[in-house]
C-alpha cells in the first residue's frame, strides 16, 4: 500500500484492523494524539483528502492511495497556517493535548460553521480552556502580548511552548519511540473482593512476542501509597505493586509483557485466573456499620479502625454548638451528596522506563517526577543515583496524575528484563482504575439569629476514599476548611474516610474542597430563605474580615496570614453584576428563571510540607538557564516562572531557557498540585533569580567602581551610573575570573495565604424537560497581582467548565456488583463547546502578603463554588431544593411540581 502523508510518500502495509492513528504514530507523526479510541474527543483528527476525520475509528487500509495532512504538515516553520497562528496568539489552549485535534478541525470550517460552533466543535472536546479561548482562536481574537524588558509580569505573553503545541511538535509523555520497546498490559479484577487462588501463566507465556507474566509472587512484597506528598506519612501504606487479594472491580490481578500491545493483550485474555469471591460493600455508611466485610487489616497503624473499615476520623470543635443552636432564632439542616467524578484529562495515565549507563530513566505524565523517583527507590531498593524521573509536557492533569500508577509497572519489568519498557492506559482503564474525585455525604446544621448572625456550625462529612486511602485522609481535612470561611463562635466538623469496594478516590481540582463547599453553601442560601435575607447579604454579614482568626478545626496558631479583604470585594462584584444583567429575558414561556450564587476561601498552598528548589544561570550564550522541578500540564506555571524570572532580571522572556521537571536537571520539588506550582515554585524562582541579579549588580558595580545602588539592569546589560556594561563583557571578565552567575533558592509552601472566588449565575429550567440552560455566568476572584492575565482568566473559565461538568452531567454510574458501566467520554459526559456559556471574570486587584511578585495562584481554588451556585439558582427558579448532583434533566424534572407559574426572577 502507498500512503501520502504530508507531502510523503510511504510504502508500507498496516497491521490487520489497524486504525489509522497508531499507523500515523509508527511512522513518527505523534502530532496525532489518542484521547478516547471511540471517536469520541477529536485529539487524533487528521486530514484526509483535506476533510477532518477522526484517524482512531478510521482503518488505515482506506487511506491508501489518498492525501494524510496532519498538524505537522498543516504549516510550515516560519509560514504556520493561518488557524495555528490564530491558535498560538489567542492563546487557544492550555495543556495542549487536545490543540492540534482543534487546529485540524476549525481550519476546514466555513464562516457558517464559525457562526455555528456548537455544532462544528461537537466532536472535539477539550478539559481545560472552557472553551471561550478556543472560540476567540477559531474567530482571530487574539490576546498575546509582548513584554518589555523587566516588564513581563502583568503582561499576557504567550506559554514559551506555544509554538510547539500549535505545530504538534511539542513532546508529550509517549510522543517517543525507542527500538526494541516492550509493552504491558493489566487483567483487571471482575470482581470487588475477592482473593486470588492462582493465575495459570502457560497458555499467556504460549502466545507468540509475551515474554513476562507478573503475579503478586513476583513482585516486591512492599507496601506503599500511591498518594503523591513530600510527607509519605500522611497517606496509608495500604498498597502493593500487586496484590493476592483484590478489593475493587478493576484492580491490578497480573500484568504482561509483550512485545506488541495486541500480544500483551491477547496474553492477559489467556490467563487462567481463579478467584474465591469475598463480600464486598459499597456504600461508606453500610461499610462503618459492625458486621461489615473488613477490607483492611491492622497492618498500618495510620488505619483508625480496620475493623469499621475507618481509614481515618477527625471529630473538632470550637466552642458548644449545643449552646449555639440554643441560641440560634432559626436552624436548617441538610444533608448534600457530591457524586464520584473523573479527571477527564484528555492524555491518559502513561509511563516509559529504560536503562542507561545502569541507571533506571523513567519518562512518565506525572505531577511529580521527585516524589514518583522516591517512590521507585523504596519500592526496587536503589540509591537516588540509580533512578531518573523526568516529564515532557504533560496532557492535563487536575490531580489526577499526584499519584504513582504506572510507574511501578514500567520499573517493574525493566529491571527485570533490561529491556525499554511502556505502559499507556486506555479510556476505559482511566475511568475504571484511575482515582476519581471522593464521593462525599455531608449533613450541615446551622444556626442564625434574625438578623442573620450565625451561631453554630456543624459538619458531618461520610468522605467514600474506595479500595485503598490514596488522599483519602488530607481529602478529608481540607473539607474542614469549608467552614473557615464564616465567621462563627461554635463550630464543629466530625468527619470520615472510609474504606468501600470501589475504585480508589484521590485528588482532584478543588482537593476535599469542592464537595463541602456544595454542601455548605447550599444550606447558607437555605437559611437565607429561611431567614428572609438576600443570599449575598447572609455572606456580607457572616463572612471572616482580616484581622479576625480563620477558624476551621481548631483554635490554635496556624502558618495561614488573612490580610486582604478580598472575598468581600468578590461578593460585591458578584452582586453588582448580577443586577447589571438582571434584564436578560426567559428562553420563552416554559422555562423558569433564577439566580445563585456561591463563595469560597481556599489556602495558597497545602498544609502539608511542600518544597521547591530553582536554578538560574547566565549562559556565556547570554541566555539565563532556569531550572525548576515543576511540571507544566495547562496550569500556566511555566509562562509564570518565565516571566517572574524576566521581570527581576531585566529582561524579556524570550531570553529565559526553561529546564524543567526532569530529576537529573532540575532542584527537588514536591508537585504542581493545589497552585503550589505558583505559589511555592513561584518563589523559589523569584528567589534564584533576584539571587543572580544581585550578583551580576554587585559584580558590575565594582568592575564601574560604582555603588551598587547605582546599578540597574536593562535587556542585555547594566546601567551604572552614566556607564552602560554588556552582559557579553561581564561574562567575560567573570570567566576570566573564574566565576559564574548562578544561584540556586528553595521556596517552602509555609506561610501560607487565602484565595478568595464568588460565583454567580443565573439559569433557566425548562418546566416540561427538566433541561437547565446558563444564561450568565460571572466569577469574581482574588488572584493578588496578575502575573499573566490571559492565563488567569483561562484558568477560572476551565475551572468553570469543570464544575459545571461536576454540577450538571458527570456521575460515575456503578452497578450493583460495583463496576462502572459508563467507563468511556460517550457515556460519562463531560462538557462539550455547546455546554459552556462564557463567563465573565471579574478581578478584585488585590496584593498578596506572601505570594511570588504578591499573587496568588489560581488554578485550583476557582472551581469550588460553582456547583452550589448553580444548585441555588435552580432552586431560585423551580422553588425546589436538588440537594445530590448531579442535577441532570431527569433528577430535576423528577421533582418540579406539575403546576407551577413561570418564574421571571
């Protein structure tokens, strides 16, 4: 057969049944992502005969004798297709993954379809942007700008990647080939509980190309946590590589190695596995009850309660609620569930490992690449010398990939057979195996005077952490933090993580946040019914004002410093936008309109040790190297470090040189996770590079013999006094000297600072469907000083659309035996183009006390009032309260009254 891509002729026959995209792969044109395999995402979209498919459902025999153009024959370096560009100046992605799927598509529309891009972008999905920037791509809005020296920090320039991402050859985590590669592949458990009797290797070991079966017999006998923190402790070593006694539908029961992933795939359908099945229990409140099958044993003392299946229990107070309702005028009382959710990130979970020079190099889509390296080496037993963990860009990652899941499997069979090994999830491994966002129970009390004074809080928190307690603790503790956010003598917060025969949960934007927050915020807009007070005003008068104690589960001294009155101004912004947009009319007659609203306070960084080290160095090419641990997957924190290091060093950005996430490079750094890639990260990066500009200041100051006071530094130079020095002679003359500037600072994640968000909408609710449609969508945050405002914008309208998935479509659904019959994007509904209204995002223009040039991150604090506020504005418009998510058609036509007038409010 002979195929034309790009312009290239190949001769070369497909395997039978091979799609297109794996062909267009092996012959190196990873530009074509896989994202779904069903056809379902639009990441592997190609041109053929110039018309968009989707190469993963489309065999590669019929592209024979026709035209392939892929993202990286779309342009050319120096003459990028119009669509790229417009890609690259919007800025219109953010992790990039989904980018050149996008690129493809929109750059075939006509201008009807521009007009119409609900439907033209209904088969390409994208989790990060929002979308809103990839509708100002597609229509040539562009938002990039260009930094004067020392100016970069408040100016929106462009990710240092961009012109990668939109050309497709931005390396992404398998984007790689390496000769005599082997493959694994996992046989998953059928069952939630049970122990493994055998598994019979011999007909797996028969098929032709499987060189290893692994069993829990052949792995080391180590107990770990998958949980990625720089203080393992804080997470149950609860887990094995592989283990002889499985406890969720979908766990690990033995992995082969092939040499072709149809070989590994066809050996773990022959293996003869027996099983002798085990009670198993799926509901949190069913698993603490006595007599419950126990999932556990005793074996880690962090385990509260093995018998109970109680990972971990926090029971806090402040004051005596008892005497605070005593007091209270009115009392609601509620309790409120927030389904398990997936990540959605549209790169899956993958890892490649190999050996060098007898070391372990592991290349993996992680969030750490320091923690996953300590982890290898406690795991196999080697020295810190003996292993590399290191990260290319990664394709999004919202806690999903703080853990370690593919790694292990990858060193596994590497140190065993020598050989390059690769292990990449599919779709459905990542809804069925990967660690979803924790399923929470939450009952919330609370007391108020009639003027709406609060006086007593209280909290009941059932957290389902699954199988195993990956974040099911911290997850827990951070929910603590949902009643910080109100000013109230008597609190109290009892919660549980508790062990269940389902999936593992773990981190997730938002992080224990998200689902207490629903929780809470929808009992205040009950007891603001209740009490006959607007919902925004019950807040202005409950909300903690600087200078008063944020009290959560304790009274004692904390590293938090509350000093700007930011979540005020956010609630006032909210309010005035909403009545500025009061006017907007019903969809029609049918339909019932309301507002909500909802707030939230989150911490800069977690309270867990967080540790970040950065390098900066002058090349003698002139070029300042920054090094930095932290891994770039859509956050932003790459452009940010970029133009921190620019800003104090004088310069512009495009003579930054960032190395990053790659243990053999760069500083240790705990993780790109809860903004602390920002926030910590951040200052490490500030610190490194004011370090190196104050040595190159000193050194030009005496080779002037002027003060150093006098010295400033400009583009390529210094400027003492009335004397201008290039940086090319001061290198020089330092050389000579012996000396170099270079500086490495570390950043700790203490003290810490608050974000501020309030989230606004306003819906219509079809009375007939139960359809629920955004008319207006407003966030106001607190984000300190804008490092990148395009970013932060970007960042809060992603955030959005994610709770918006959380509050409206996205539900794991799980049967009876507890397997999830929805592991794919078809099913499981993440928001599309047509989904997402654009938000309007309104910046309070505050100051931080602690954060990097005084921002603050906002990557993952911004999701966590969405779902109450839509959950109130439905209940504005229906006169119903829906307290379980996620609020689908059915839920909530299942429930609105059969007569009732239309609501114009």
């Amino acid at each position: 057969m002979t195929y034309l891509v790009n312009g290239r002729k190949f001769d070369r026959e497909p395997a039978p049944g091979q799609c297109l995209r794996t062909f267009l792969r092996e012959l190196g044109h990873f530009g074509v992502k896989k994202g779904c395999d069903a056809g379902d995402c639009g990441a592997c979209t190609v041109w053929l005969d110039g018309a968009p498919v989707h190469s993963c459902i489309t065999p590669a025999f019929r592209a024979d004798g026709h035209e392939v153009t892929t993202i990286e024959g779309l342009g050319r370096p120096g003459a990028l297709h119009p669509m790229q560009r417009q890609f690259e100046d919007a800025p219109g992605f953010q992790c990039g993954f989904c980018t050149a799927g996008m690129i493809m598509t929109s750059a075939t529309f006509t201008e009807d379809q521009k007009g119409d891009l609900p439907r033209a972008l209904k088969g390409n999905l994208c989790r990060c942007t929002g979308y809103r920037a990839i509708e100002d791509a597609v229509k040539g809005v562009g938002a990039v700008e260009t930094a004067a020296p020392g100016k970069a920090v408040g100016t929106s320039v462009g990710a240092p990647a961009a012109h990668d991402v939109v050309t497709g050859h931005a390396e992404f985590t398998m984007d790689t080939h390496i000769d005599g590669m082997l493959h694994l592949k996992v046989l998953h458990s059928p069952h939630a509980h049970a122990r493994i009797i055998s598994v019979d290797k011999t007909a797996a070991l028969a098929v032709p190309g499987v060189h290893r079966v692994y069993t829990w017999e052949d792995v080391p006998p180590k107990r770990f946590t998958t949980a990625i923190h720089t203080d393992h402790l804080v997470d149950p070593d609860d887990t094995r590589i592989l283990d002889d006694t499985v406890r969720f539908a979908g766990q690990r029961v033995a992995v082969v190695l092939a040499d072709t992933v149809g070989a590994a795939e066809e050996g773990c359908r022959r293996l003869a596995d027996e099983y002798d099945v085990l009670p198993a229990v799926f509901d949190p409140e069913e698993a603490m009850a006595d007599g419950a099958p126990q999932l556990h044993g005793s074996h880690d003392p962090f385990v509260r309660d093995p018998v109970h299946n109680i990972l971990l229990e926090l029971h806090a107070h402040i004051g005596d609620v008892d005497a605070g309702f005593a007091a209270a005028d009115v009392i609601h009382e509620g309790t409120y569930f927030s389904p398990r959710v997936q990540h959605a990130h549209l790169e899956t979970h993958g890892s490649i490992a190999w050996l060098e020079d007898g070391r372990l190099h592991v290349r993996t889509s992680s969030q750490s690449p320091s923690i996953a390296k300590v982890k290898l080496e406690y795991l196999f037993a080697l020295r810190p010398d003996q292993v590399r963990v290191f990260c290319k860009r990664v394709g999004g990652g919202f806690g999903g990939k703080q853990e370690v899941i593919a790694e292990d499997l990858v060193a596994l069979a590497t140190l065993d057979t020598g050989r390059p090994t690769c292990l990449e999830y599919t779709r459905e491994e990542e809804f069925t195996t990967a660690s979803p966002r924790h399923p929470m129970t939450l009952t919330v009390k609370l007391g108020a005077k009639a003027d709406g004074t609060l006086t007593a809080v209280q909290v009941r928190n059932v957290s389902n952490t699954g199988a195993y307690g990956n974040h099911g603790g911290e997850t827990v503790y951070a929910g603590g933090a949902a009643v910080m956010i109100y000013r109230c003598p008597h609190k109290k917060y009892d919660a549980y993580s508790v062990y269940t025969n389902t999936v593992p949960s773990g981190a997730l934007r938002g992080y224990g946040m998200t689902q207490p927050a629903f929780a809470v915020e929808s009992a205040m807009d009950e007891l603001a019914r209740a009490l006959h007070i607007d919902p925004l005003e019950l807040r202005r008068r409950n909300i903690v004002r600087p200078g008063e104690p944020l009290v959560a589960l304790h009274d004692g001294p904390d590293d938090v410093i509350f000093t700007e009155d930011g979540l005020a101004r956010c609630i006032d912004l909210v309010g005035d936008a909403l009545a500025r947009t009061a006017d907007q009319p019903p969809p029609g007659p049918e339909w019932f309109v309301g507002t909500g609203v909802a707030s939230s306070l989150h911490e800069t960084a977690p309270p867990t040790e967080h540790l970040s080290e950065a390098w900066v160095t002058l090349g003698d090419d002139l070029i300042y190297e920054l090094a930095v641990g932290t891994v770039e997957f859509g956050e932003g924190t790459s452009t940010a470090h970029v133009q921190i290091a620019a800003h104090q060093l004088g310069t512009t950005p495009s003579r930054i040189r960032l190395v990053q996430s790659d243990t053999d490079r760069t500083g240790f750094d705990t993780g790109a996770f809860a903004s602390a890639g920002l926030f910590v990260a951040g200052n490490a990066v500030l610190r490194a590079a004011n370090a190196v500009r104050d040595r190159i200041l000193e050194f030009a100051a005496a080779h002037t013999g002027v003060h150093v006071v006098m010295c400033t530094m400009d583009d390529d130079g210094v400027v003492c006094g009335d004397r201008r020095v290039s940086l090319a002679e001061l290198v020089a003359l330092a050389r000579a000297r012996g000396i170099r500037f270079t500086a490495a600072r570390k950043a700790y994640g203490s003290p810490r600072s608050v974000t501020s968000n309030t989230q606004g909408f306003r819906v219509a609710v079809h009375r007939v469907t139960g359809e629920i449609r955004i008319l207006y969508s407003v966030q106001a945050a607190d984000a300190g000083v804008i490092i990148n405002p395009a970013q932060v914008r970007g960042q809060i309208e992603g955030g959005v659309a994610q709770g918006i998935g959380f509050a409206l479509t996205e539900n794991h659904h799980v049967d009876d035996s507890g397997v999830m019959v929805n592991p794919n994007f078809r099913n499981y509904r993440i928001p599309t183009y047509a989904d997402i209204p654009r938000t309007e995002v309104l910046l309070v223009g505050s100051a931080d006390s602690v954060g990097p040039m005084r921002a603050k991150g906002m990557a993952e604090c911004c999701v966590n009032p969405v779902a109450p506020a839509l959950a109130n504005a439905v209940h504005d418009a229906t006169g119903v309260r829906y307290r379980a998510l996620p609020l689908t058609p059915e839920r909530v036509y299942g429930r609105l009254p059969a007569e009732q007038s239309v609501s114009t409010g």
